[in-house]
C-alpha cells in the first residue's frame, strides 16, 4: 500500500520560480533597506558628506512635499525638543489610518492607483496595512498581483482568505495545502471510525459547526468556483486513500437535489452523487429504509424491481458502493448496472423464521451491495433482539474475514447496538471473536468487553479476554490503548494471575 492510500497528505511539489517580478510603483522613495543603500551610496559619492545628506534629507523628507506649510512646523516642534523621528511617526499613524478609513468606500479605478502606489512597501510592517485593505477591497485584482502574492508563501499568509479565494482559480496548490492541514486529522487516522467513535458523537465531521466543516466553509464563502475546487480536491484524497470519512463533508442534502436528475449524459453529476452515497451516513440511511421497503414488497407479493421506491433506493446505494469504480473510469462516467439479483438474493435472506438462502454467502462475496444490506439487516435483527434471524447471516459473514477488515461502520454498529442492551451476548460475542486477527473487529470486542467490565462476573470476563488474545496474531500495539483502558475499569479483575494471556499478548 503507497503512502497515500494509507491516508498520509503528501506534500506539495515545490513549482519553479515564476520570472514575475514585484510589481513597481513609478515614484517609489527610497524606505527600508532600499533606502539605506540609496543614503549610503549617496554619502560614499559625495564630495560633501554633510551637504550630501542635508540634500539627501531634504529631497526625501515630508517637508520636501510640503516645505511651506511643515517647515516652521518642524522647526518650532524641535525647539521643544520634538524629535523628527516623533513628528513622522505621528503623520504616519494619522494618514495611515484616514486612508483606511476611506479604502472600503474608494471606486476600483482608484484603489487599483492605490494598490499600484503602495503594494511595493507591503514588506514593510508600518505600512503594510494599506496594500492589504487594498486586496481585500478589491473585487478584481490584477492578475500579476496574485500570481506574485501566490508565489511568496510568507506574503501570502498575511493576505485574508478573501484575496486568497482570487488566487486558488490561478494556483489550487495554495488551497491544497490548506484543504490538506484540515483533514490532516482525518488523512492520519484512517481507523477513526472504529478507534475514536466519539469523533462522530461530538459532531466532528457532521455538524455544520464542527472544527473540520467549519474550516472548509470557512475557505469557500459563497464562492461557487472554490465550492467546486475543495470538492473536487476531497474528492481526489478520497480516491487516493479510500478513506468513507472525506464523503462525510458534503451535505447529505445534496443527495436530494441530485437523485432526480441524474442520467448518463451528465457525467459531473453522476460522479458528484456516487461521493456523496458514499457517505457511510448517507449509506446508514438509506440501508435503513431498504429493509422496510423490501418487507413491503413481500407483503404486496411483488418482485423488487416491480417497486419504484426500491429502484431509486437501490440505485443510489449501488452509487455509493461503486464510487471508486466510477471515479476512476476513464471517459465519460456511467451508473451501475441495475442488479436486482442482488437484491432478490437479500430479499430472501430477509425472511423471517426461513432458513439462510443457500446463496446468500455467494453474494456477500460477488456484490458489496448485497454485504451492505445483509449486515446492515444483522445490525437491524440484533436491535429488535431476534438473533435467531442474526447469528446464522453473522457466521456466513465471518467467513469473509478479508471482506469484513473494510466494513469497520458495520462493527462499530453492531457492537454499539450491543451496548444498549443489559445483559451480554455471548454467542454473537464468539461468533465475532472468530475473527479476532481482525483488529477492526478485535478493537470493538474490547470495546464491548469495556462497556459490560463492571457487570461481568470476573471468570466470565476473564475468559473472554482469554479467549480474545490467546493465539492472537495481531500487531499487540493496534490494540495497545482499548486494552489499557480495560485493565484500568475492571477493577482489579484483569491481573497477570487471572488473565496471562492478556499480559503475555501485551508484553506487560
């Protein structure tokens, strides 16, 4: 696996220096460290240093501009002991901010003479303020401006995210980057689901107001352009990393405005849905509604595709489950084949009181669509406690452990599902704990075993820790953590005598 599918955001390929120079202002005065090598230059040049610099000074002074009204001024302000310095300081902090005072209400053909006059001294930190307010003002920057903001990182920073949005349509490495220190949390961790549930209890990725949908509305604005941009650069890592937790930062109300309008001709819009179907939320409500639909069709004594509620719901979660397919194709993009075998072959899993369909494991293993609903319908039977119905579809599916390592949403339900309930579930517990060597499984089995530590009695939870970590091959640091937090609520139960296995597996 390349590092980028494994999540981590590779960094941004240095572009060649642009030939662009700063652009100039015609009457630049000589400020800073331009304006010492003009002194300088000056005085070793001069016949009369001292005559030099009184010209010098003269030429460049505020007084030069306006002699008659500042000199006898400056000349009395220095009789009490004012010095220069002081005076110029203060002419420049009271310009400084009427001129900012009056740059929001200023019309474009003079903020453009402005930006032309000042943005050359934006280095220097007096009058850095002016350029800026300037850009900021600015609806329509000149080109030149942001391409020489984009090549000059430091400048660019001090620049508001408004001017930023004119750049991203000429450079989107800029906005890559940004894109990429938000979602850097997401891109790390591609467990996260599974590991840090409560990233999802707080709100992280799907409340409007979380950190991380925060930042990326906070980069678009009601930019539609950008909009397009930050889509377009997820939907990229999402391809790259396969990570479901990207999917999760565009509306599910999309889905919606999109469902009715797509066909094969509008290539965007297919490709735009299959992302947002591939939301493991979007996915979660729409396997939800799937089972009663089917239920309804066996009560009517119709087939599947007789029933335009199941081909819309079907089409849409065929959508998202041939995400990668559709992205990666080359040409114009296509929906799925219509494949309502599938669904039968569920259908008639879904039965109840009817023995598993002989080719219902077949199907979990040919067609994601299937495995999605047959273990969403495990989640659902576990939920109305019929495990009856559960167990026999949760064994077949534990005979697809190199199918199952993916379906981390699907583990995390079931044994958040468990979680609600008092008492434990021994047989959907050992039946999970086949696939042990699956440390998306193992981690939410620890999970469990954490939520029921206080209600177990001490051999019936040592044995279930025994039994998970005995002839154990995975990497014990994948499971460090949940472990430690096990130990630490058993109160005493878990201890090298009561459990060697656990300390063996752990190396404690």
């Amino acid at each position: 696996m390349s590092a980028g599918s494994r999540g981590v955001c590779p960094p941004r390929q240095q572009q060649p220096p642009q030939s662009q120079s700063q652009p100039q202002s015609k009457g630049k005065r000589p400020v800073g460290e331009s304006g010492s090598e003009a002194l300088w230059e000056c005085l070793i040049t001069a016949a009369d240093p001292v005559s030099a610099l009184t010209a010098f000074s003269s030429a460049n002074g505020v007084d030069s501009t306006y002699a008659s009204d500042l000199t006898p001024v400056l000349s009395l302000l220095e009789s009490h002991h004012v010095s220069r310095v002081t005076v110029h300081q203060a002419l420049l902090g009271s310009i400084k901010s009427s001129l900012l005072t009056a740059i929001p209400s200023m019309p474009s053909n003079k903020l453009l003479i402005l930006l032309q006059d000042s943005f050359p001294y934006i280095h220097f930190e007096e009058l850095r303020p002016i350029p800026l307010a300037v850009l900021e003002t600015l609806r329509e920057i000149p080109e030149n401006y942001l391409r020489f903001i984009a090549s000059n990182k430091e400048l660019y920073q001090l620049c508001s995210v408004s001017v930023w949005r004119q750049i991203w349509p000429l450079d989107s490495g800029p906005l890559k980057d940004e894109i990429c220190s938000i979602i850097r949390p997401v891109l790390e961790n591609s467990g996260i689901c599974t590991e840090n549930h409560e990233w999802f209890e707080k709100g992280l990725f799907t409340s409007k107001n979380g950190p991380i949908v925060s930042a990326l509305r906070r980069l678009v604005g009601r930019n539609s352009v950008i909009y397009n941009l930050v889509v377009e650069i997820l939907t990229q890592h999402f391809i790259t990393t396969s990570n479901p937790l990207l999917c999760t930062l565009r509306r599910i109300q999309e889905v919606f405005s999109h469902a009715c309008r797509i066909s094969e001709g509008n290539s965007r819009k297919i490709g735009d849905l299959a992302v947002i179907m591939a939301n493991p939320f979007a996915l979660n409500a729409f396997l939800s509604s799937i089972v009663p639909l089917l239920k309804s069709v066996v009560e009517r004594e119709l087939v599947p595709k007789d029933d335009p509620a199941v081909i819309q719901v079907t089409r849409l979660l065929q959508l998202g489950m041939s995400v990668h397919e559709i992205l990666m194709a080359t040409g114009p993009l296509k929906l799925p084949e219509e494949d309502y075998r599938t669904i039968q072959i569920v259908l008639e899993g879904f039965e109840d009181n009817e023995p598993l369909h002989p080719g219902f494991k077949k199907y979990m293993q040919q067609s994601s669509l299937c495995r999605k609903c047959g273990l969403y319908y495990i989640v659902a039977r576990v939920q109305k406690r019929d495990f009856k119905s559960a167990l026999p579809m949760l064994l077949a599916a534990t005979e697809l452990d190199d199918l199952l390592q993916s379906e981390y949403e699907f583990c995390q339900s079931l044994i958040s599902v468990l979680c609600t309930q008092k008492d434990f579930h021994e047989a959907i517990f050992n039946t999970m704990a086949i696939l042990k060597n699956l440390d998306t499984v193992h981690t939410q089995l620890v999970r469990y075993l954490i939520h029921m530590s206080t209600h177990l009695p001490t051999p019936e939870l040592c044995r279930h820790v025994t039994s998970l970590t005995t002839e154990c091959a995975l990497d014990p640091r994948t499971v460090q953590v949940p472990y430690n937090t096990l130990i630490a609520k058993s109160s005493g139960k878990l201890t090298p005598t009561t459990t060697p296995s656990l300390f063996s597996f752990l190396s404690l």
